[in-house]
C-alpha cells in the first residue's frame, strides 16, 4: 500500500542508472536499516523520482509508503500531524493522541512502514523538532527518509551510532546522461554534446532534450549549470503557443496553481481546459493543494518574465493576490497554512520570503537549551554586556530556562541565544523587575491588546560573534522566530523585542509594520536598551502578511480602509478614526458578511473578558456610521446579536 502526496515530476517516469542510490534506500527494508536517510542534491538532481521509483519497489514488498510534499505542510509540529494523520486517513485519531502515541499509531499500520518527505528544505522550520522529538518516537518498524536540495545540518550524524545516513544524489554519469537523452527522442548525433555540456544535472537534461526536439539547431554553450536551465528553460518556452505560455507565466508566479486563481489571473482563458493541460506538461508537480512548477524551471520562467515584461509580471501578481486575500477570509484552521505560504510566495521582501523559505545553506541549528548549556550561555553574556544587564538575563535563565533557545554551529558548540516566550506562558507583569520588561507594559497600558491575543516577548538574542548586530547566528535566531508565528496565530497579536542596534533593524522592520518605541529607550549600565515592537494587528499573522503583500504590489489592502495610516476612505477622503473605530472596522472587515456578535467585539477589540454592557459597542458603530456617511448601510444590525459587514 501506497499513500502519496508527492506528486508527480519528470517526463514520462523516465528513470536511468542510480542503481547504487536505489539500493541504498531499498536496504531500508531491512533488518538492521538506518532509522533515517537524508537524500540530498541539487535542485532537480532527480531526488524526487529517485523516492517515488523507492515507494513503487518499497509497495511491491507489502510495505506501506507514507508520501508527504513539505510544501503542503505547515511547518510546525500541529501542522505535521495534521497532514500525516489525512495522508493515512487518521485526523481524528491525531488530533486526540499525544505524543509518542501518534507514531505509535503510525507504526500499527503495517509490518513496514516508511514515511517519506520530499522537498524537505522547505520544512527547514521544523528541522531540530523533527531531529529531537519525532526521531526518538519512531517506532522500531518505521524508517524516515527526508529529501532535499540542502545537506543535513551537522547534528543529524550527532544521533545514536547507526542511526543517520546521508545520501548525496551526484550527477549520471556521461552514459547514463546519453541513455536518459536517448529515451526521451534525442537523436544521437545532438545527444553527446548535450550530456557534455549538461555535466549529468537530470533537469538540465531533460529541458535540453525537449529545446533541442524543436528547435534542432539550438547551440549548447558551455556556462554555469543555472545559466543552462534558463536558457533550456526559455528555448522551451518560445516553442509553446500562446495560451500555454501564458499559462505557464501566470503559475512561475504563485507557489501553486488551483482553478479558481487561474479565472483571476487569466479571466479570459477557459479554466478548466487550462488547468489540464497544466497537469500534463512537464516539469509540474500535482500536489494535495494544486499544480506547482518545478522550482527551477519556476524561478528561470518568473526572472524572466521579471525582466522583460514587468508590469505584466505584477499584473499577474496583483491578480494573485487579490483572489487569495477573497480565499483566506474564509478559510479553516487546518487550510490556514496554504494561503499563509502562498502569501508569503508573492512578496519578493527578503526579509519576510527568506525567513519562511530560506534558499541558503544551513549552517546552524536551533534548539532548546539544556542545562548542558550554561556555561556557554553566561560566556556569551559576560562578552557583550554590561555587569546589570548581564545579572539580569542571568535572572532569565534561573527562573525560566525554558524560554532559552541556542544556535549550535556545525560542530555543535553554542554560537548564540535567544531568550523567548509568550505570554500565556510567562505573565510579563511576573517580570516588572526587570526595567525592559517594566518599559514593555507601560506600552501595553497605552496600547493594550485583546485578552484573547498573545505577546511574542524577546527579551533579548546575543551571539558570540556580533552581540546583538547581525550575523549567521542571528539570522537563524530570527528564523526561528517564524516558526513562532505560524504555532501562535491567529492568536499572536504583537511582539517585543530588545536591541542595542535600533540603526540597524529600524529599517528592515519599518515596511513590515514594526519599528523602535518612541522614547522607549531605557539604561542600564550607561546604555540604551530599545524595544522593538511589531504589531500583527486584529487579524493575527495571516492579516499582517496580506498588508504587506498589499504594499509591496502597489495595491490598497482595503478599499475601505488604510491600514497603515488608521484611516477611513470614503468617496476619495480620507477620515481619522479613533483607535476603537478602527480597530472595530477592521474586525468587522476581517469577518466580512459574517455576523459578529457584541461580545466577540468587547473580547477581541475590546478585551474584556464579559459582556460589562454592549452599549459601548454600539457607541462607537454609531460613530463610524457617521464617519462612513452614505456608506453607512454597509454595516448591519442584527437584532438580539451584534453587527454584519456587507
């Protein structure tokens, strides 16, 4: 048995050679196996069609093949367990086990089971969860093998002797590449040139073998492997009619491609027609969520179509952002992660796309602390800060350890820290002590939040290399501060954090909403602690990354309102609202044609945690209804309830 959500790369199946690298993963099936196996390899190396010939052989030996595509999962340990428990038809039992006890479950499946994570790179944000805790809980008759662009992180060969083997997926050979090109209509006098020049790289391959069948006199440069992808990839493009290159276009620049988007982004198309002869080319994948592009051929097509023809290139974007934002209003929690990835797939802001996707190299890993730890921790403090500031976070350690997260460096040696927690973990009023702490609730008393949303609290990320200013370790400490986000919404509404560097990230946090507390500086030892703030806003992490895609296209995120400024439009004015008022309008736009009761607006703009009197709900509508003028119609009562949106 057989449960894929893989997908389907390639052309027609065509597989050659790696026969060393097939038997490697078939020895899994036996006895004295690896628990894990880490296939790795360029991007389009042929990792995914090397796993999927695995599975077929894998089925034929009565094991079951658990197939997941980690672009569908949302990378954290709720988002895991979801898409596994559908792959093999148990949600509900998932969501009720805890613990070892879902593996266990797992491994009740089968006499075999192997569970298989294509595009792993993407699933970077889980890395060290994966590694800690699901690793350990794998049953003795379940093997893992994980599939990605990027090697392992170092501390993966750090688990039991036996354990952990990695498997570089290297070029064919030039016999194979000749036999590859041979198989897809090559001819032979085209075919030694191609399989030179190619250096054994399968996409490359293939996409030469595709350029050259029409257009037989296409020159074979010897350049970079990249560069020979774009060209391929391009002399491909020119030979398909219009329609399909359009089509084509329209899915390099979206994470996937459903029906739905392809009548927003090409309304004049049949959509239905399109979709399906999507599905049959080359070089796309058929996931659990919609078609999607082989990366690279994805990347060549979109920096192309970037370069030559910009303002379509935004069109087409536009387009897509303006159908997912309709999707999202009424998405479920569990399709939540989809339209959060393809939101974030739309904005080319580096900061926000690499945190999320990251495309380099993974050089640290990030873990919780043990008390193995300390040492290197206090050495890190006593480095860079100052005897108050450093007796403080020694403070941190002492009464909650648990908030402290390390980056291990390749040769597992702590590079830096970073002390974080919530608070519905860690009551920040139990820390007015500490004078960093005391400036963030006397900001929260100006601008509270509703007792319904979360604070993200980053007391502070040191590294032995640069403090607090950036570096790798830093970046990755930040990273990890996405799986955050994505665990914590919808109901994660702001975070803090501390910096001795406001020079420096003022600028990287300004266009994502966030920035330095004015006057909130506070001294200690002779030097200025700043807070950074980042607000999400009412609409959690989901809503903050639609502003931005918003900004980033050209496009007001609301016709109704100016998130940004706090600003009513009506009839082309702009009209100041009160924090109330806005925060009511948003709320209310967020759950458009929806019907909102009052208490939902006293808990979640409001913050309270009963009805103390509706009254001063409708107070502030009748205010907004005058503010809105002829529009006002467009909000709704609903007797006996709340209030509607249309």
């Amino acid at each position: 048995m057989q449960v894929s959500a893989l997908g389907r790369r390639g052309v027609d199946g065509v597989f050659v050679g790696r026969h060393g690298e097939l038997a490697r993963l078939e020895a899994l099936l036996g006895e004295h196996s690896p628990q894990v196996l880490f296939v790795h390899g360029l991007a389009g190396s042929g990792k995914s069609t090397l796993v999927q010939r695995f599975g077929v052989h894998a089925e034929r030996c009565g094991t079951l093949v658990v197939a997941l595509n980690c672009r569908t999962v949302e990378p954290t340990e709720q988002g895991f367990f979801a898409a596994l428990g559908s792959a093999v038809g148990l949600s509900d039992r998932f969501a009720e086990d805890i613990g070892p006890e879902r593996m266990n479950r797992l491994g009740q499946l089968a006499e075999r089971v192997v569970l298989c994570l294509d595009q792993y790179e993407v699933l970077r944000l889980l890395d060290t969860w994966l590694r800690q805790v699901l690793v350990p809980s794998l049953p003795g008759n379940v093997r893992l093998v994980l599939a990605g662009r990027e090697r392992p992180h170092a501390a993966w060969a750090r688990l039991p002797a036996g354990a952990f083997e990695a498997l570089l997926l290297g070029p064919l050979t030039r016999q194979e590449s000749a036999e590859l090109l041979r198989s897809v209509g090559v001819g032979a006098a085209a075919a030694p040139s191609i399989a030179r020049f190619a250096g054994g790289h399968v996409l490359t391959l293939l996409l030469a073998a595709l350029a050259v069948k029409e257009q037989p006199a296409l020159p074979v440069q010897d350049v970079t492997l990249s560069r020979l992808i774009d060209e391929f990839a391009l002399a491909y493009l020119d030979d398909l009619d219009e329609e399909t290159r359009r089509l084509l276009e329209a899915a390099a620049v979206v994470r996937r491609v459903t029906r739905s988007l392809i009548v927003s982004m090409l309304p004049d198309v049949d959509s239905w027609k399109a979709f399906d002869n999507l599905r049959a080319l080359p070089f796309v994948d058929v996931t659990a969520d919609g078609l999607a592009l082989h990366e690279s051929l994805q990347q060549a097509i979109a920096a192309q179509l970037r370069a030559a023809e910009p303002s379509r290139h935004r069109t087409l974007r536009q387009r897509a952002w303006m159908h997912l934002r309709g999707e999202l209003r009424d998405a479920s929690r569990t399709e939540l992660w989809r339209y959060t990835a393809d939101m974030i797939y739309l904005l080319e802001n580096p900061e926000v796309r690499e945190a999320h996707f990251p495309s380099g190299g993974h050089h640290y890993a990030i873990e919780p602390a043990t008390s193995a730890d300390a040492a290197a921790i206090d050495g890190i403090i006593a480095l860079h800060e100052p005897p108050t500031a450093a007796d403080l976070l020694r403070r941190w350690w002492a009464r909650c350890p648990e908030a402290f997260r390390v980056a291990r460096d390749q040769q597992g040696e702590v590079a830096g820290f970073i002390i974080m927690t919530t608070s519905g973990r860690h009551d920040p009023r139990g820390f007015a002590d500490d004078p960093v702490v005391d400036g963030w609730l006397q900001h929260l008393r100006r601008e509270p939040i509703p007792a319904s949303q979360e604070l993200l609290l980053i007391r502070r990320w040191l590294t032995r290399e640069a403090g607090d200013g950036p570096c790798g370790a830093q970046a990755a400490c930040w990273r990890d501060l996405k799986r955050a986000y994505m665990e914590l919404r919808p109901r994660l509404r702001r975070n803090y954090a501390t910096t001795n560097c406001p020079e420096v990230y003022a600028p990287v946090l300004a266009p994502l909403y966030g920035g330095p507390i004015p006057n909130g500086a506070v001294e200690i030892d002779g030097r200025a602690y700043h807070t950074l703030v980042l607000d999400f806003g009412p609409s959690s992490v989901d809503g903050w990354l639609t502003r931005i895609a918003a900004d980033e296209l050209g496009l007001p995120e609301d016709d109704l309102l100016d998130v940004r400024r706090r600003q009513l439009l009506v009839d082309g004015r702009r009209v100041d609202l009160t924090s109330l008022e806005f925060e009511t309008l948003h709320y209310l736009r967020q759950h458009e044609g929806t019907t909102v009761p009052r208490y939902a607006l006293l808990a979640d703009v409001w913050g309270y945690q009963a009805d103390i009197g509706s009254n001063v709900v409708d107070a502030v509508v009748h205010t907004l209804r005058k503010k809105l003028g002829a529009r006002a119609s467009m909000i709704e009562t609903v007797r006996g309830v709340g209030y509607r949106l249309r």
